[in-house]
C-alpha cells in the first residue's frame, strides 16, 4: 500500500458509516480521486475544516491497486477555508464550481490547466469576498469559470459561426441557442425553442477568453450582466454532463 501525498483540491463529500465521509479530490499529480476520510464527523476529527469543499490542501493518502477508493491519512490546509468567509450567495456558488467540476473532470487523469482554473477561482472568490462587494459581483467568476471550464473540457462550440449552416456571425449580432444543439444559430436557423445571446455576451465571452480574471474589470457586474450567456454556458455544461446541476436552481434564485 504506497503511501502518496498531492497538492489538491476537495471537490465534494458524501457521509459513509457513522463518522466517515467519501471525499471526491483533485490531486494536481494524480487527477480525480475518491477515498475515505476516518473519524471526519466525530466532534474533535483531526482533519478540522481540511476537507471542506473547495480546500486547497496537502493531503497524504494510501492506495491499493486492487480498490478504486483510497485511504485518506491527513489533510494540511494550505489557505484559509472559503468557509470562514463565504455569506450564503457565495456558498451556493462555490457548491456550483465544486459540483461541476467534479462532474467534468476524468478519474486519474492530471488536468494542471483545469487545477489552476479552480485554484485561481477560489483565490477570486476569497480576495473579494473581503471587500464587501456589491451584490451580484459572484457573477462575474461564475461566467468566467462557467467559459474556461467548457474551453478546458473540449465542449466550449466556436462562438462566431453558425452551427446549422456555418455562415460566421457578425460580431456585433446576436446569436441563439438551444439545448438541441451544440453550438449557437443565426436568425435564420434559430427554433422556436431558443434563446437569444446577444452581441455585447459574445463579445463579452471573447474578452473573457483572452483576459486573466484578476484583470477582467469588476466593475459594473450585477446579477443581470449577461444573463444569457449564463444560461448558454450552463445549458452547455448540463448537456455534456447529461444531468441537471443540482445547486444551479438555487444558485440562480439567489443571484436574482
């Protein structure tokens, strides 16, 4: 049983037994893995908030080959917890990265790109959540790692091309979507059934595709900047997943 320890990222957790918990992680080396976490919800566990979601932390681990689950020995947390400073909008967006990701990324596959994304996602997060920003201002990460996460999986579609007849769009035009296809339409090939982007989203998303999120103005974000460019990434994510994401309702409620 070699003993492993990995700069990682917990994704989600899930009550096994009395005081265990299944941990879903990102180790930067190894990819995404699953292991069990002993004596976690006893009242004095050594892991404290180690392996809360979205901890960035060492964590120190035993694995078989012959089980698919590892054996968690310690978690050292390498930053503060986004739960010592996140309110409850933030909580429901950290639950939302955390439960996409862990449906994008591939068992025992490194992904760095992907690693630093939600690294520097969490960093976003902790730093302006300590400047008592304007509501709303979740949105502008959450449409950044919404976009980065599609591009980083291969399922982010060409944003200036028409899907249906691949005529390029103007880039001042809108565009429309829906979640019969895996890319947007123009005016001539949209369905009944779609939405609209519109032209300052797509140019919105191309500014976002070249452009380091500390650098990405913060201001003027509120929950409505481009909301339909939320709803494109988001029905993207949802179609390859092929499931619903469970905190997105919620999520969407609260940024409203």
């Amino acid at each position: 049983m070699p003993a492993r320890e990995s700069e990682a990222l917990v994704l989600r957790s899930y009550p096994y037994r009395e005081s265990d918990l299944i941990v879903s992680f990102f180790a930067r080396d190894r990819g995404k893995l699953r292991g069990v976490a002993r004596g976690v919800r006893k009242p004095k566990s050594r892991f404290g908030s180690s392996l809360e979601r979205l901890a960035h932390a060492q964590i120190r681990y035993f694995q078989k080959q012959t089980t698919e689950l590892v054996r968690i020995d310690s978690a050292e947390l390498l930053r503060p917890p986004m739960v010592m400073a996140a309110d409850y909008e933030t909580s429901l967006a950290l639950d939302y990265v955390a439960e996409a990701s862990d449906g994008l990324l591939p068992d025992h596959e490194p992904q760095d790109a992907f690693f630093r994304l939600l690294a520097l996602i969490v960093d976003e997060f902790w730093e302006r959540s300590r400047e008592k920003p304007p509501p709303g201002w979740q949105n502008r990460i959450l449409v950044y790692f919404g976009l980065w996460s599609l591009r980083l999986s291969g399922w982010l579609p060409p944003l200036n091309v028409c899907l249906e007849t691949g005529v390029e769009l103007p880039p001042d035009a809108p565009a429309w979507f829906d979640r019969s296809y895996d890319g947007l339409l123009s005016a001539d090939a949209k369905t009944q059934d779609s939405w609209m982007l519109s032209g300052e989203s797509r140019a919105l998303a191309a500014e976002i595709l070249r452009t380091a999120l500390p650098k990405l103005p913060a201001d003027g974000w509120t929950p409505e900047t481009a909301r339909d460019l939320r709803r494109f990434v988001n029905q993207r994510l949802e179609s390859h997943l092929e499931k619903r994401l469970k905190t997105l309702r919620r999520l969407e409620e609260a940024l409203a």
